[in-house]
C-alpha cells in the first residue's frame, strides 16, 4: 500500500524494534522507500486500526510514550490543516488542497 492525503484513510506502519540501532536502520530503510519489504514490518489502511498485543507492549507516537497496546487509531471527518513548501511537488493527482500564504 502506499499513504495518500486524498483516500480518507490513515495509514499505519508498525516497525519491531528492541534497539536504537535497528531504529536507525528502519529510519534509513524509510529513507530509501523500501521499509515495506522488511520482516516484521506491519502495514494496515483503513478508516479505523486497531493495533493489539499478546504482550504488554509500550506505544511511542512522535518519539514520545503514549501509553500501552490495545490502540485504537482512526480518521477524523474534520478537515486538517496541512503546511506543505510549495516547492514540493506532491505526486497524488487528486490532492485538493488549498494554501493560504
């Protein structure tokens, strides 16, 4: 699968890592867009993920501790504000977005 801005659904990447190395080199993999073809490496789209564990599992979100598994993530129906350099050229032909300077 690959994420888009216009599908309405949220898209999630789960990376197995016990180590700041391996966090590196999931970085790294990401990088080089081929962090989908990695053992372990979980993908899932849809309106509504619920991410679960056999185990206690801690859940970071941007770097920071976000609690423990069950997660449930979902898309809201309110629109996001989104900043994008208008140099980058977005590759998703049905983006609608619209910029204010």
């Amino acid at each position: 699968g690959r994420a888009s801005f216009c599908d309405g659904r949220l898209d999630v990447c789960a990376f197995p890592c016990r180590s700041r190395l391996k966090l590196c080199m999931h970085a790294a993999d990401i990088l080089w867009r081929r962090h989908m073809d990695r053992e372990g490496v979980a993908y899932a789209s849809g309106r509504t993920i619920q991410i679960m564990s056999a185990d206690e599992t801690p859940v970071e979100t941007d770097g920071e501790y976000f609690g423990t598994l069950p997660l449930t993530c979902g898309v809201s129906d309110r629109e996001a504000c989104i900043l994008i350099d208008p140099e980058v050229q977005i590759d998703d032909g049905q983006f609608a977005g619209q910029f204010a300077g």
